[in-house]
C-alpha cells in the first residue's frame, strides 16, 4: 500500500509543477483521494459482491472530491486525476497506467445493454478539461484528447485528437523513455487540414497583394509616360 502511494505521489509531481512536497499532495489533491478510495474501499466491496455498499462509498467519494468512479471501473496505477471537480468515469470504463484526466471528463456508455458500454483508455492517454469520451471503444497509448471534444470512435495510438466530433489533428513522437506528457493535452495544430487551408489562402492572398502591388507600379509607370 505504502509503496503504491508513493508511486502515486511521484507521478503527480512529474506532472503537476504546483505540486510542492509529499504532504501537499497527500492532505490537498481530491483526484487522488477519489482514486485511493476506489482502489482500497469501493472497488474491492464492488468485486466481493457488496453492490449496494460500495455504490454508497463511492458516493460519498464523490460528495468528498466531485469525482464519480463507478466502483466497476478499473484504474490502473500511476493514473492522475488532476483538479478532479466533475469527472465521471462509467461502470465498464478501464483506465490503463500513466494515464492523465483533468476536471469535467466523462468516460460515458452510449448503450442499454449490461456489457461493456464504456471506453478503454490505454497506457499514458491525456484527456483534457471536458472533454467526453462516449462509448465502448479504446484510445490508443499515449494519444491525447483536446480539452471540451467529444470522442464517439477509437483513436489511434500516440495521437491527437480535438473537436466535437473529435478528428486527428496530429500524430505525437515519444520521448525516450517512451512516453510524452503534455498538460491538458494541447496541441501545436501543425496539421490541422484546417489550419493548412488557411495557411494556402494567406500565402496566396500575399501574393495577389504583391501581384496587385506590381501592376498598379506599372500603371503609374505607362501614366507618366504618356504625358507630353
């Protein structure tokens, strides 16, 4: 146990430069006291069969820190809930390690039916501020979805991803321990086919501009010599 949290405290000051000393992140982030609850309590009572007991655990998690984790779910290690106010994470979801969520994220299921409704998130996904992720299909590792998208099909590994719907905008080289991190997982849009178009209209506007430029010189040019 004590090992687990002190790989959770480590996790957290890789990648939140607020972080200042263990006892800070113990006593004062609500993200990972929802998931230490989840982990310890309303998990294990959930798959020994006490239903009613750890949904009530998991509402009082959720009165405690704004985060709502089904006691079905599953959370693998090192993940970090980050500001924590408004996540849901649905009964069938699966959270791989490494894995980054900020406030107002939803692992939603889109069906009625009682099997797995609710997305996979492999190894080192970064979801940003509100955004939802609605259905049972997977994120690939190490993929980011921008913040406020809605994601409704699988993303590939090591993507990105914003919108609503969600497209890839671009592709995202690790580093080299084999995985990148990126705050509320923005992205630089180099290849966004919308930026492209409007990079194409700017450099031929700029040309039409000099173009222009170029004949209005050679309209003065005939003026001055046609006077006598």
């Amino acid at each position: 146990m004590f090992a687990r949290l002190k790989e959770d405290i480590a996790s957290i000051y890789a990648r939140d430069p607020a972080a200042r000393n263990w006892w800070e992140v113990l006593t004062c982030y609500p993200g990972m006291h929802a998931i230490w609850g989840h982990r310890w309590v309303a998990g294990p009572l959930w798959h020994v069969g006490l239903k009613w007991l750890a949904r009530m655990c998991s509402q009082v998690l959720r009165f405690a820190t704004g985060v709502e984790i089904h006691p079905g779910a599953t959370i693998g290690r090192r993940v970090f809930i980050d500001h924590g106010m408004g996540i849901v994470i649905g009964e069938t979801a699966e959270i791989g390690d490494d894995c980054t969520l900020y406030h107002g994220v939803t692992l939603g299921g889109v069906a009625w039916n009682q099997g797995k409704r609710h997305p996979t998130l492999a190894a080192g996904v970064t979801v940003g501020a509100g955004a939802k992720i609605l259905g049972p299909f997977t994120i690939g590792a190490g993929a980011r979805i921008g913040s406020n998208s809605v994601v409704v099909k699988e993303v590939p590994p090591g993507a990105t991803v914003v919108g609503i719907p969600a497209r890839v905008v671009e592709g995202l080289e690790l580093g080299p321990a084999g995985q990148a991190f990126s705050a509320y997982a923005v992205t630089t849009n180099e290849n966004d086919p919308l930026n492209a178009i409007l990079k194409t209209l700017a450099a031929r506007s700029d040309k039409s501009d000099a173009t222009i430029a170029e004949l209005l010189a050679r309209l003065e040019e005939l003026e001055r010599n046609r006077k006598p």
